[in-house]
C-alpha cells in the first residue's frame, strides 16, 4: 500500500530548502569541495559507479563507524557499495576507511535533500538492490519513494532512545507510514523494540539482534605504532593517562585537577586529544597558562623525557593515544548538555576508563559497563582525576576494571554476524 508524505510536510521542505542552502553555503562555501556537495545534495547528481549497489545511509561519523564491519564484509566479498551521509564528518570518514582500498566498487556521495522529485532522480539513476538505514535517521519521502520502487528497507543497528520516542510519537501520522514502509528493523536491544513497537511497528518485523559497536576489533597498525614509539620515546617507565574527545571546558578542569599529580609524580604523562581540530590552538593555550610542559603532535615534537602533556593536535590517530595509554577519560560528558563519545575504543584495547554524568549518547552501552563495573562513572572533573590516579596507583584494582570491561564486551558479541544473515536474506 502506498502512504504518501503529508502536504504539510512537503510544503514546509519547500519553505526551508533556500534557508538550507543558505546555512550550507555559510557552513562550507569557502571550501574547494563545496560545488561538488551542492550537485550530491540538489542534483543533477553525479554519475554512479556501480549500478544495484548495496547502499547504506549513515547520518555521521558514529554511524559510519557501526557501518564499517558490515561494508568491509561486503565490498571485500565484491558486493559494490554506495554510502550515503547527511554531515561532511561523516562522508570524509566513510571515504577515508572505503576509497582508497576498494576504489572501483565503493562509492560515497550526500544524501540528497527529501524532496519527490530529486529522490526520483537519485533513485533512476543509482538504481540500488537494497537500502540499509544506520541507528536512527528516517526521512519521510526517503522511506516513501524507495518502497515505490519496490527497494527493500532495513534499520540497522536500529536504537531510540526514550527521548527520540517522545519526538517520533508527537507527529503519529508522519512516524506511522515511515515505520510501515520499513521492511525490518533489527534493533541493538529489548528497549528500542518496545519503543518502536509502541510507535505501531508489528513486532513481526523486529528483531533484536544487539549493537554492531560491540564486535569492534582495533586496528593492529595502532598497536605496532605504539609498541614502537614506546621504544623510540623512551616511555616505558611513564604512566601514561589519555583524556580524549574533549569539548570546551574540560580540558582545561581536567588539567588543573591533574596538575598537582603531574607535579609531585614526574613519570605521569598526559596526553590530550580535543574533539574539535579548531580548537587545538586554544586549548594549546590553556595549557601554557597553566604552566605544563607541552609538546605538540602536529609540530612532529617528540615525548620528552620531562613533558607533563602532549598535545595529540592531529586527525586520525586517537587508536594510537588509546593504546599508550594505561588509562582514560572519554569527554564530552562533564559538559552541558554533553552528550559522550565512544568508550569502545579504550575498553577494547584493555584500556581501564572513566566517563562523566552525561553521556546519553551512549547511555545503553555505558549502563551495561557501569552495572558490572568495567568503566567508572565521576561526578565531576575532580573526580575523574581521583578515579584516575587510583586506577594508576592500584594494579589490583585496575585489573579489575579491565576484567569486567572484558567480560561484558566478550557477552555483547555477535551482533555483526547476525546483521549480515538478515542483509544477505534480502540481497
């Protein structure tokens, strides 16, 4: 049955499409690439690589990072895959991990704005077997021109918070058609299929197959690098702490929590990644204010053997940092409204982890962790810094944490292979 998108809705897309070119072109109009965003975004499109692709769409970074074992399943099979993604983080991920390696049969291109007529043309041309939607994102004339075209739909590592339920359930007639057209929805947990289903999904259609970002395996590349630069910088004596992701102001809090311990123990060592590559500068600042000794990453300078902090001012290398480490803090979640960043990473490199208050994000994966205390929750900065040091000055205690962690990763596992069985049913 068809169930076309409400009036309403298309006319407001209307209204807002010159406001969004604005915001793109403010965004991103001093860049050499912004031309070829405008064409992948508003047509005319550019030219597909491969016809009957298996296409997936992944909204930003986190979800290409859940899409990422399922992609490289596939093209390494020779299945031709198309990526699509809303933000430029998340098509500059998904091209970096896809391009190079497998340079004829991946293809990475903006999802095009949810209009009719330009979904009509993106579709006859790309022409894709079968869509596969990352987490969360659900566009109504997205939904509702690929089922016209008969083109099987799955949510993916689906998840829906209970905030994101209250949203989806203000605007029923929207969210009912969009649910409807979804051929199957494969959620990370008990939960999320419950919201769905109170949403008026038939629990016929879903699964709970678990999360994808639990079958994460680190890279082995990072883990050589940091044998050897363990070598080359001497640091084998150093207790080495990694604060990563940060968002203004926690570095500047952690650090003056931690100065007093990097002042009276000379073999700690902090490494420090911000989130944001704009703000390395800033922060490098904030550092010499408060009188640390600094060494920069993207200045080539090495770990000296008397350097309190290095700042990891460098895209790209955040696996490298996790694997010197003998413990972290993952940020983004002292701040308001925060949010967290992924605390995977560490933990699947046996790297003991704190996290702070907000970190709804991740609020299902962390809750797993903090239940069976393999990851550590503070308060505040102050308290993380406390964490911190009882997990360097306390092996026993520091084993455990990472044994716990260990266990409830191992339990978690499975969910890759399960996805790629229900993909496979529709390909």
């Amino acid at each position: 049955m068809h169930l076309a998108t409400p009036f309403w809705y298309n006319t407001a897309l209307a209204v807002l499409k010159p406001l969004y070119r604005q915001r793109l072109k403010k965004r991103s109009g001093h860049l050499a690439d912004f031309d070829a965003e405008l064409i992948e975004r508003f047509g005319p499109f550019q030219a597909p690589k491969n016809q009957n692709a298996l296409w997936f769409h992944a909204v930003s970074v986190g979800e290409t990072n859940a899409a990422q074992p399922l992609i490289e399943h596939y093209l390494q099979a020779g299945q031709a895959v198309l990526v699509t993604n809303t933000t430029r983080t998340g098509q500059a991920r998904a091209k970096s991990l896809f391009l190079k390696k497998y340079p004829a049969l991946f293809q990475a291109v903006f999802l095009p704005v949810d209009q009719k007529d330009l979904l009509d043309q993106f579709l006859a041309l790309y022409q894709p077997q079968v869509l596969a939607l990352m987490e969360t994102e659900l566009w109504p004339n997205l939904l509702e021109r690929v089922q016209l075209q008969e083109i099987p739909m799955l949510l993916l590592n689906a998840r829906l918070s209970q905030k994101s339920a209250k949203g989806y359930a203000r605007f029923k007639r929207l969210t009912a058609p969009m649910l409807e057209q979804l051929d199957w929805i494969a959620a990370q947990d008990q939960a999320t299929l419950q919201r769905f289903a109170a949403l008026g999904k038939s629990p016929r259609q879903m699964s709970v197959l678990g999360n994808i970002k639990f079958d994460i395996q680190p890279p082995h590349r990072f883990i050589r690098q940091a044998t050897q630069l363990r070598q080359d910088w001497a640091l084998e004596r150093r207790k080495i702490i990694t604060i990563a992701s940060t968002h203004a102001p926690e570095e500047q809090k952690l650090l003056q929590a931690l100065q007093p311990y990097l002042t009276q123990h000379p073999e700690q060592l902090c490494i420090v990644v911000p989130r944001h590559p704009e703000r390395f500068d800033e922060v490098f600042e904030q550092l010499q204010a408060l009188n640390l000794r600094v060494q920069r990453r993207s200045k080539g300078e090495m770990i000296q053997s008397d350097t309190q902090v290095y700042l990891a001012d460098s895209m790209g290398e955040l696996w490298l940092w996790y694997a010197l480490s003998q413990a972290c803090i993952v940020g983004g979640s002292f701040n308001t409204p925060g949010g967290g960043h992924n605390i995977l990473e560490p933990i699947s490199l046996n790297v003991p982890t704190v996290i702070g208050p907000n970190y709804f994000n991740f609020q299902s994966i962390a809750d797993d962790f903090l239940q069976e205390q393999g990851l550590l929750l503070a308060q505040n900065e102050i308290a993380a810094i406390e964490q911190i040091q009882r997990l360097l000055q306390d092996d026993t205690f520091r084993q455990t944490v990472v044994n716990q962690a260990v266990a409830v990763l191992a339990r978690n596992q499975g969910a890759l292979q399960r996805h790629i069985a229900l993909l496979d049913s529709y390909l």
